[in-house]
C-alpha cells in the first residue's frame, strides 16, 4: 500500500500507527490527509463568502499573514542557523515578531 499520510504527517503518522495498529493508522493517517485537502479546497472555493460575512477584512488578513511569515523565517533562522531547540524557536520567534507588531502599532 501507498503510505502519502506518512509523507505528510511525518513522525504524527508514525505515532498513530503505534496507538491504533498498522492497518487502522494506515486508514486513520490517510483520513485526516484527505479531510485536510478537503478542508483547504472548501475554504479556497468559498473565501469570498468567508471574506464578506466573517468581519475579517483584507487588513487583517495581512496582518495574519506577516504575523505568520515573520515568524517562520525567525524560526529558521533560529533553528538552522543557531541551532536553538524547535519549540524555544517557535517561541522566540512569535514572541519577536508580535514586540516588533506592537512597537510599530502602539508607538508609531
């Protein structure tokens, strides 16, 4: 059989295979791949519905977006660069990134 779940889950795949056994992991792994993609393409395919009746408009998208963006280049700077742990990393980096949001909106 085909495993694209431990592709994309990586490691999570492997601990759901030791919970739930070989053949149920496999099948479990598998549902959560697709009810993801399934997920992904609903909310591309209704994102104008979801823009126009969520409240959230286009700023705050960005600001979801750099908030997101800044935070994953800091994480890589400090995991691969500086070699810190990966969760002090992610810690770090969101903990930067929302000082540096703060400063800009609080103090411009």
């Amino acid at each position: 059989m085909i495993d694209i779940a431990s592709l994309v889950l990586g490691s999570f795949q492997d601990t759901i295979v030791t919970a739930f056994g070989p053949t149920f992991g496999w099948i479990m792994g598998h549902i959560i791949v697709l009810l993801s993609i399934v997920s992904v393409l609903w909310v591309i395919k209704n994102r104008n519905h979801i823009l126009k009746e969520s409240g959230w408009g286009y700023s705050n998208l960005q600001d979801v977006t750099v908030i997101l963006l800044l935070t994953g280049f800091q994480y890589i700077i400090y995991v691969n660069l500086l070699e810190f742990p990966e969760t002090a990393s992610l810690g770090l980096g969101l903990f930067v990134t929302m000082s540096l949001r703060w400063h800009i909106l609080v103090l411009e």
